[in-house]
C-alpha cells in the first residue's frame, strides 16, 4: 500500500498478455489555430483553452512542444511564433498558405534535441485559375537553441516537390532511429501541366492527384527523394480537388486522403518498413446515395486503435420544390472492419448548419471538430467525440463541448501520427480493453500489459511517477474520487535497439453511492420486514460498505456491511424497544450519509 495524493491505493501486480507500442510525451500538449484559439492538454486528460495566441488562420496550422509539454513553437505556414509567442527570428514568408487545408506540420531531426523542420504546402484553390505564385511542397529548418532558446529560422523554402495538393501527414518509420515518413499528394513528377480556357487563357493544374510522395527524414536530415506510390484513375476516380486533409492512423498501417469532391474519400495500406502506399479503395458514401445530394468530405481522422474512419462531410441537398441548395455538414463513423458494406457508414449527426472543418485527435484519446459557420466566419466552440473507439453513438459525440477563449475557424493543427500510437490499458470483464473506463465508486478496475523478460515496466498516473508499481499489472479495489485520472504504463528493455511500448487509459470514477434506506422495520418473525439493512441500489456492491447503528443516547448497538443480513433489532442478544434509531453509512474511510428509523414491535 502506498499513497498517492493522500488517498490509499491497493494495488495488485499480477502478470498479463498485451502488446504496446511506442508513443511520444507532451509534443502534441499544445494546440495553437484559427483567430487566437488554443488548447491545452494536461496530465490527467483534462483540456483548457488559451487565450495568447497570436496566430490568424483560416485554414492550415502546426504546432510543436517538448517532451514535457512545454510550448516550443506553432506556425500556420507563413509565419513561426516563438514560446514566447512573437515572431520568431527570420520567421515569415515560409511557403505554406493560410488558406492551405494542411498548411504546415512540424517533424524533430531524429536525434537531434534543437533541429525541428517544417514542411508546407501552398495552395492553387483561390479562384484564380491564372494564379502563378505557387510554391509547391518546402520545408524550413528551426533551430531551437538559437536566441536563448526560443529558436531561429536558419534554412528556409527548400523545395521538394513543385506542386502538391494541400495535405501532409506524418508517422514514425523507426522508432530505434526515431526516422519519419513525411507524406504528400501529388501527381508522378510532381509538377503540374498547361491547360487552355475556352477564352485562350492558359494556365497550370494537376489533372489528377495520383501519387503519394513519401519522404524520409532521419538523422542525416530530408531525402530529396522520395517513394512514389502512383495509382491509375478513370474519370469517376480521378482526384481533382486538393482540398481536405490527409491521416495516417496512429500505429502507421493505414492512410486515408479526403478530398472535396463527392465521395471524396479513399483508404489505403501503409507499409512502415517502405513508405509504400498500396491497396486503394474509394469509400462510397450512404449518405449520398441521394443523385440530388453531394457530400464532400474535408476533415478526417482515426480513432486510437484503426478500427473507425471519421469524416466531417460539407453536404449539399438540392431542394426541388424551393429550388434551393441548402448547405450543411455530417459527421460519419466507417467501420474499416466491414467496408465496403453498406452498414459500415453511421451517421453520427447530419443537416447540421455548419462549414466544413476539421478532425484531429488529442493526445487524451478523444477526437476534437472545428465548427466555423462559413468560409469566413468561426465561432468558439469545439465539438469532442469522446469514445472514438466506440461504434455509433457509443462514440458519444458532444456538439460545442469545448469553449474556446479565441475564434476556431476550419483548420486544427496535424502531428506525427504516432505520438497517438497507445494500445488500451483498462481490462473489461469480458477480457477485452479499453483506453477510456468509467468506473463506479467503491468498484475496483484493473490494468494490465504483456510480460517481457527483463523488461522495466514504469506507471504513472496524471504524469506522476508511481515508483511502487514494477509489474506488468495494476488493479485498484474500492475506488475512491482521487483515484480517477490519466494512466501510462511505458515497458523499457534493456536492448538499446528495443523500442520502449506504451499503453493509457483514462479513468473516471462516477459518485454512483446513493442508497436507499427503510423508513421503518418490524422485527417480529413473521418473515417480513424482520431486519434492516440499506436497500441496494441496482447490481452495485459497496464491497468496503460499513453501517453503524446507534441509539438516541449515542450508544454503539451494531456495525453491518454489504454481506450481512443487516440488524435484527437486538443488543448483546436482547430485544431492543420500540423507538427511533440512528445510522451513519461509511464508505471506506469516507463518511457518506447518515438519518434514522423506527423499529416497531
């Protein structure tokens, strides 16, 4: 037994089988985008909004802090502020574009503590078809320790592709290197081709958004490089809008690119080993089925564990009795377990009055959606699906959950995928896991990873360290308050080349303690009414439940628990009289309740 917080654990350390994999720390803490909106994400899973960013962005945005949570710096393509929230040294005029879905997103040199780089995508969707300053797919290089630390830009617009469409993503390819795959949307050459209006104008576009770019960033920095993944499309399939954003789900297997066209979304493998994309499929939206209905998607991301695809999906329903369009927004929920079944889509809630927007996922689990009301126009909420682990409206999706101190416009800042990457930790009864528990009070909850020999398994709990705990398992009995919160489990080995494995889940214990107790009792024999006890509430059992019973004189006549059969009206064997008695009910060490009652006779 050991304390934490003040409260009394009681912990078991058992052995158990589940494999975990590597995650980051604080990087993905802080969130800075649209009008001077951000978030906060602390040690116990809890956010708050912030209020000092200086950042004014349609669209795209990125944001970086270190290990521990602390602010590093956030861009959105154009411009870098600093920690301290200025502009960073020689920090504007980077090639991203405000109006770019995924303007920007920042990668850390591997093995290296002060070099960051971040990538950027301009944009061609401005209306202008003539339009000729693009600047294509750059990055820039930020090194940290210059200025007192708060970082300069010492390379900048180093270009790799001429053209791209307006999407990066990121994931882990070595966790022994630390190596990354950095991806991007193209055509095969990546560059664009000439067309010709009807009125002679010319101007240059891809046709078809067919190749994904993969390029490598390790310690010897950015290969000029990279994988090509080419796919050939009909003209049903052909991608021609760059618009909407681009995810790879958190363990790196699986890439998913919407684009604003109807439906706009395709899904893929990913081979982490190869930067290989392979194995495309176009998702065919329900929702749409409708021929005077369209719906284009924009935001999308994967839950935790890969099973679900989201989508925030701009729909346009063409009203033919008003001949109107009314514009609106859905948000989907594909099962990937079952595409292309028609029952794979779930409409979590659709016709809502909103723009389009982004999903992202937080590194407490939960996955957070802009809502703008038009192009131009935000407002200060986000909406949070708290279970995305969870099919249909188990994934509980809360509209205006979070409320912000600045304005969300479309955009939420993209991060490698795998700072994500954490396998389920709490033990359900039917064997399976999950990363989010609601636990009664008074209940017990388990926690538990694999064995591996020599391994060093490290707990923590809302960040603390709980040096007790060496073994692969954990379960607290008679839950209290204190006792919910945020909980790591990180497995060490003692190969260097061995990645570390990660596990969380998040705890909430719910005051579920109201008992009901009898008004009076009779104890007479006759079978009815003969003891009191507390009138169980449900299948809950209060396994650490103690009831003291007192008379008007404040004497002690007896103590009862959850397995007793409660008082039988007696003292040291006698009959005690009619009259009025006192309880006070304790949980634990906690007192809960107290009242009275009449024994009859």
């Amino acid at each position: 037994m050991f304390t934490i917080c003040g409260i009394m654990h009681r912990f078991l350390l058992i052995a158990s089988l589940l494999p975990f994999l590597t995650t980051a720390q604080g990087e993905a803490d802080n969130w800075y985008f649209g009008q001077g909106a951000g978030l906060r994400f602390n040690p116990d899973g809890t956010v708050e909004p912030l209020s000092d960013g200086k950042m004014d962005t349609f669209e795209g945005c990125a944001t970086i802090s270190d290990g521990q949570g602390n602010l590093l710096f956030y861009t959105d393509g154009i411009t870098v502020f600093n920690r301290d929230h200025e502009i960073m040294d020689n920090g504007q005029n980077l090639f991203g574009f405000s109006s770019s879905t995924q303007s920007a997103i920042i990668v850390p040199k591997p093995q290296d503590p002060n070099l960051f780089y971040v990538f950027t995508v301009d944009t061609r969707a401005t209306g202008e078809e003539e339009e000729t300053s693009y600047d294509g797919f750059n990055y820039s290089v930020i090194d940290i320790s210059k200025n007192g630390g708060v970082g300069s830009v010492v390379e900048k617009n180093i270009q790799l592709l001429e053209a791209s469409a307006e999407k990066i993503s990121a994931v882990l390819k070595d966790c022994s290197d630390s190596s990354v795959w950095v991806i991007t949307l193209s055509s095969e050459n990546g560059m664009e081709e000439e067309f010709e209006l009807e009125d002679g104008t010319k101007y240059l576009a891809i046709d078809d958004y067919n190749t994904f770019h993969a390029f490598k960033v390790d310690q010897n920095g950015v290969s000029n490089n990279s994988v090509k993944s080419t796919f050939e499309h009909d003209s049903i399939l052909r991608v021609f809008d760059p618009r909407g954003y681009l995810k790879l789900s958190p363990n790196g297997e699986q890439l998913a690119s919407a684009s604003q066209q109807n439906n706009g979304i395709y899904l893929y493998d990913f081979e982490k080993e190869t930067g290989r994309v392979f194995n495309e499929r176009n998702i065919e939206f329900q929702i749409a089925k409708d021929d005077l209905f369209y719906a284009a998607p924009y935001g999308i991301e994967f839950s935790p564990n890969g099973k679900y695809l989201y989508s925030h999906v701009l729909t346009y329903e063409y009203e033919e009795d008003l001949d109107t369009v009314f514009i609106n927004s859905a948000l989907l929920q594909f099962n990937l377990d079952i595409l292309p079944q028609p029952e794979s889509e779930i409409i979590l809630e659709k016709e809502r009055p909103i723009f389009r927007g982004a999903l992202q996922l937080g590194g407490n689990g939960k996955i957070y959606r802009t809502i703008a009301t038009d192009y131009e126009s935000g407002t200060n909420f986000l909406g949070v699906i708290h279970n995305p682990n969870s099919r249909g409206n188990d994934a509980n999706y809360v509209h205006n959950a979070i409320q912000l101190e600045g304005i969300a416009m479309q955009g939420l800042p993209p991060f490698i995928q795998s700072f994500f990457d954490k396998e389920e930790l709490a033990l359900l009864d039917d064997g399976s896991k999950t990363n989010s528990l609601v636990v009664d009070i008074g209940q017990s909850f388990v926690l538990q990873g694999d064995i591996y020999e020599n391994a060093k398994y490290v707990w923590k709990k809302d960040g603390i360290v709980l040096s007790e705990m060496t073994g692969n398992k954990l379960e607290i009995f008679n839950a209290q308050p204190d006792d919910g919160g945020r909980y790591t489990l990180k497995i060490e080995f003692p190969n260097e080349d061995s990645c570390p494995l990660t596990a969380e889940a998040y705890i909430q214990i719910k005051d579920t303690f109201k008992l009901g107790f009898p008004k009076f009792f009779t104890p007479n024999n006759d079978g009815i009414n003969d003891n009191w006890h507390h009138l169980q509430s449900g299948d809950i059992k209060y396994n650490d439940l103690r009831i003291s019973i007192y008379n008007r004189y404040g004497q002690l006549l007896q103590e009862i628990d959850n397995s007793s059969n409660g008082w039988d009206g007696t003292f040291r064997g006698r009959p005690m009289p009619s009259s009025d008695y006192w309880y006070k009910a304790m949980l634990g060490n906690k007192k809960r309740t107290t009242g009275y009652f009449t024994l009859k006779r």
